[in-house]
C-alpha cells in the first residue's frame, strides 16, 4: 500500500528518519506465495496497509473487491513468511486494520470483545485473524486505525469547499461519534511501532479526545470562520451509498489505552488542535 495516502505519508516519515522503504508490488500480493517469498526476504519489518476503497456502493462485486485487497493479501504473506528460512524473515509486521470491527454507538478500548456483526466488522475480523498464525519469532503489531484527518486526508479535502462557502453540514443525527486521528499522529505511530522492538499487540489508532460529528462540525466550521447549520440526511446518503451509508452515521466510541498506556504521545491530542494545523495556511 505504499502509492496511497497514508502509504506515501508513512513512506516519508521512515526515509527522513534513515530508514530505507521498499515497495511490495501489488500483483505480488495476490499470487504465489513462493514468489511473494522473494520479495520479503532479508527485510526487517513489513508494513502492510494494502485494502481497496471501502466508501463505495457495497454490490457483490465490490465487497468481493474489498474483502480480498484485505485478507487475501494477508493471508498470503504469512503463507510466504511460514516458506521462509528463520535467519531471512523480518522481525515484525505491523498491519492496518479499523476501528469498524467494533459495535457502533459503544465504548471500546483494546480490550472490547463487543465487535461488529455487519459486512465491516466481518472483514476486519477476517483481516485481523489471516496474520494470527505467524512464525513464533516475527513480532506482530496491529493498528486499528480511526478516521484520518489531515490537509490532503479526503475527509478534509472533499469538505473544506462547502464548509467555506458557508454549507457546512452534520451527517445524520450528528449523534454518532467521531473518532479521528491526525495524519501526523498515524505516520509517528507507524514509525514507533517499527522502531520500538516491544511495541507489539492491538493498538486503536485514534485521539484520545471523545467527539461526535455534531461536534466535528462545529470545530470544523469554527476554524474555517463559517456557520454549519445543515444537516445532510440519513436516507440521502443512502441514496448515494447504498448499505455503505452506516460508514457515515454509525460509528463507535474508542479510546487508545494501549497507546497511551505504552507512553505515546499524540501531536494533536484533540480536534481543535488538530484543526488549527489543518486549515491553515
């Protein structure tokens, strides 16, 4: 997943700290895994953030899209790690994954066991077990990632014009929460997971600060100076997505113990921090 967003944002911060990245080609990933073998061989740590789009129409075809960019892929490198000499596997995978698998509208931290029943909660599910079964000796971290936020995030850039036109508008009820993550934050998380031997286990990526939409809405119009008196409608986005609409107006609570409880320490801890950074210019 390196040409994406957070692919490309990650890939940086490595190489300004020394790093060197290699790019793991996307058709390998779904083929043999003798010759994915090849390609992991002698490397320390594998990042793997590959999945398609999800905030699409979910039809047959697309969920099939969407279930195999996540767990196939998966399943595949630790089917070529298990192929591998000990002496020649990395040390560590460090895997994307989401905060959909939990129960929307609930409070979680690492420890929830309260998970999604619906289409996302079942592929993360299937996402997080396909890298289970790794070689006792390759440490495996995984990062249940909330909604990034940043200046080239979607989330802002699809946003930004209606909100400065004075259009700004919550989703739904507003009601559901809103756990979010800066795109600084995320990219310092990845490279102390690679860097930090211990930093192993369950991580939910997201800031310690417990919003609503409602009340993204609010900072987001208040740190561009327009009002936001609009609501975009829950049958609307159904319209428009389909099943996928729950993507936008359910959501649950989550909290990062593990990250804080490890010492991590977040750049941009709340909303309004995060969207001074933003929307400036």
């Amino acid at each position: 997943g390196q040409s994406g967003y957070l692919g490309t944002l990650i890939t940086n911060t490595l190489l300004q700290r020394g790093h060197t990245v290699s790019a793991i080609p996307r058709n390998l990933l779904f083929n043999n895994p003798d010759l994915l073998k090849r390609e992991l061989s002698g490397i320390d740590v594998i990042i793997h953030l590959a999945g398609s789009p999800i905030l699409v129409r979910w039809n047959d075809k697309n969920k099939q899209i969407i279930t195999n960019s996540r767990v196939t892929t998966t399943e595949n490198i630790a089917k070529a790690l298990h192929l591998m000499q000990p002496e020649e596997r990395p040390k560590k995978m460090i895997q994307a994954s989401a905060i959909g698998v939990y129960k929307a509208f609930e409070k979680h931290d690492e420890n929830s066991q309260n998970f999604d029943n619906g289409f996302v909660g079942n592929v993360v599910q299937q996402w997080e077990k396909a890298s289970e079964d790794l070689p006792d000796e390759i440490k495996r971290t995984i990062f249940r990632i909330g909604l990034v936020i940043g200046k080239k995030a979607k989330t802002i850039t699809n946003l930004k014009l209606p909100f400065q036109m004075g259009l700004g508008a919550k989703t739904g009820s507003g009601k559901q929460p809103f756990p979010f993550i800066h795109d600084a934050d995320l990219a310092a998380a990845f490279l102390w997971a690679t860097e930090n031997e211990s930093a192993s286990g369950i991580f939910n990526l997201v800031s310690p600060n417990q919003i609503s939409n409602n009340e993204f809405t609010k900072a987001l119009a208040k740190s561009l100076n327009r009002p936001a008196i609009f609501t975009i409608p829950e049958f609307v986005l159904k319209l428009v997505l389909g099943e996928a609409a729950v993507l936008l107006t359910e959501s649950p609570a989550v909290e990062p113990k593990n990250l804080i409880d490890a010492g991590f320490e977040f750049q941009y801890a709340d909303i309004n921090s995060a969207l001074r950074e933003i929307t400036k210019d």
